[in-house]
C-alpha cells in the first residue's frame, strides 16, 4: 500500500470492512463509467446507490462525478463537497485531498461547476491530472464515473477508457434509441467495448427483461456486439421521496422495491465480474491517453 493512501485512511479514520475479495483482487482496480443515451434516465440515483450496494458488499468503491456542468451527485447526498476536481487542477492540490466522504462513509470526488474546463487543459495539467488519477491504483476496489448523458467527445473518452460501460435505458422508446445511438458510436470506436445494461423504471419484471433483451438483440443483429443483461429497477416513488431528502434511496428506503433491485442487480454483478485482464487503473489511463490526442 503507498504512503499516501495509508496516510488518507489514516486521516479518515476506521477501515470500512472487507470481505467477499479474492486475494488475487487486492491491488487491482475496475474503472466502470456510468452512461446513458438520454438525460434525465436515472443515472446519478443508480451510481450513487450502485456503490452503496457494492461498499456493503466490502468493496472499497470511489465514487466520481463527472458530470459536465450537471455534477449533482453531493446533492443526491446532502452534503456539500468542499472540493472537487477543478481545485485538483486549478490548485494542484493532490488526489487524496479532494476525496470527500458522504452517507456511510462511501468516499466521493465531487465534479464542480467548472468541470467542463479539465478537458480543455493545457499539456501539464493533464499530465498532472492522470498522474493525480494514477495514484487510486490498488487504493480502490471500483471507480465508479458518473458520466453526462449523450455522446460529447469529452465523455464518449472516458466510455472509451473505462473497463466497462454500464448504459443505463428506460424502456421508453426514446431512451431506448439514444441507447442504441450511444452504444453504436462507442463500438464504432472500440469494436470490443463491454457494455451492462441497465433498465430502470420498470412497470414489472417482465418489462424489464423484453427492454433489455430489445437492446441487446439489436446490437447483436446490426453491430455484432454482445452486450451483458445487467438487471433493472422498477419505477418506484421512493427514488423521487429519497431524493427530495437528499438521502440515497438505498440507505432511506432499504425495504423500498428499488433498494431491493439495486442488492439483487449487485449480487448478480459481482457474481459475474470475475476480473478480466483489462482491468486496472492504469490500463484505464494508458487508453484514456490515447483517446486525448
Ligand atoms: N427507479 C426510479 N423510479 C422512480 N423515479 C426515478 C427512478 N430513477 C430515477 N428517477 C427519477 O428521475 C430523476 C432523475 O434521476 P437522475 O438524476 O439519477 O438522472 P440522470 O440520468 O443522472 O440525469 P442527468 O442526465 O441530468 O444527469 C430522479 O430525480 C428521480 O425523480
Ligand atoms: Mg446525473
């Protein structure tokens, strides 16, 4: 472990448990972005309470908002971040002072309302800003990136990058094509990009499925891209309740139909997520790199 993780924990205070982890895990790291085609579908919600779930999983999850212009994801917390990335670059303050903590201690890197300046930098401060990034290798177990909706060439980067995608659709037929839209671009570019869908707002179980499936199947068809069937989460008041409260649905409403959605969709993901090989956050950064130029 390096010094400056240990001093940050340290800093923190009490280890968060761990559990389920295989040894062959420890030290390695998955980048997952957080996407959809449309705005508005629930993406934020999902990230926020997707990483809840895997941290009471005893997983060690860090949290980052990326959402140009809209980061919210303090919001969806009620609490409000003293830093976030702009000061990282702005005032080359390092990785580990920006980390902020929010309910159940889930560790969090706020966006700022001058988020959208970080892909407009200058060659050293993007240097500094991988280097900064670098640094959560084997300090995390899952970066989770809350990604903007849509297909700017600044997002699609990080798509691009990540070790996989999760695509988060409604089963409303405009969601659905932007979906589609999004994941045609991002396979034009990366013919073997790994993309979980995510149907939320369901009516039934049933609508689920026959969304997801729609989804998939057309990417089979037309782009020969085999997506993964991640799960759904049904349309439930409790999201909008919980969001009002500032509080993350899966913490205020544990029994609600979402919350149980959200730890059956975690269970099934690490069930599956056996670690590739691509994963790792330098492997992240090499690609993300890349796709700067
Ligand atoms: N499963 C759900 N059931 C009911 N309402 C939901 C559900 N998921 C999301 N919502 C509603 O949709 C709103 C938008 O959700 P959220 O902010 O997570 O979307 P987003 O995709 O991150 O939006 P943006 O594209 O603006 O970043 C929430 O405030 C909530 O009211
Ligand atoms: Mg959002």
């Amino acid at each position: 472990m390096n010094d400056q993780a240990q001093r940050l924990r340290e800093k923190l205070g009490k280890l968060p448990v761990r559990n389920n982890r295989s040894d062959e895990n420890v030290g390695r790291t998955k980048v997952i972005a957080v996407t959809s085609g449309k705005g508005g579908v629930g993406k934020s919600n999902f990230s926020l309470n997707f990483a809840l779930c895997l941290q009471q999983k005893g997983q060690r999850v860090v949290l980052f908002d990326l959402d140009v212009g809209f980061a919210n994801i303090d919001v969806l917390m009620g609490v409000s971040a003293k830093k976030n990335i702009v000061d990282l670059i702005d005032k080359r303050l390092s990785i580990w002072d920006i980390i902020e903590k929010g309910p159940n201690d889930l560790e969090f890197i706020a966006g700022g309302s001058g988020l959208s300046q970080i892909f407009e930098l200058d060659e050293v401060k993007v240097h500094y800003f991988f280097e900064q990034l670098a640094q959560l290798q084997g300090y995390a177990d899952t970066i989770i990136l809350d990604t903007g909706a849509g297909m700017s060439k600044d997002m699609l980067r990080f798509l691009l990058s990540a070790n996989e995608v999760i695509l988060v659709t409604t089963p409303e037929p405009t969601s659905l094509t932007d979906a589609y839209a999004l994941v045609k671009m991002a396979h034009g570019q990366k013919p073997d990009i790994r993309i979980n869908v995510v149907v939320n707002r369901v009516t039934n179980e049933k609508e689920g499925r026959v969304t997801g499936e729609k989804l998939l199947l057309v990417a089979h068809r037309f782009l020969d891209l085999h997506m993964n069937m991640l799960g759904f989460v049904h349309d439930d008041a409790h999201v909008s309740k919980a969001v009002k409260k500032q509080y993350p649905f899966c913490l205020a409403y544990p029994t609600s139909k979402a919350a149980h959605d959200l730890k059956s969709l975690v269970s099934a993901y690490l069930l599956q997520g056996k670690m590739e090989d691509n994963v790792g956050i330098k492997g992240f950064l090499s690609r993300l790199r890349t796709f700067w130029k």
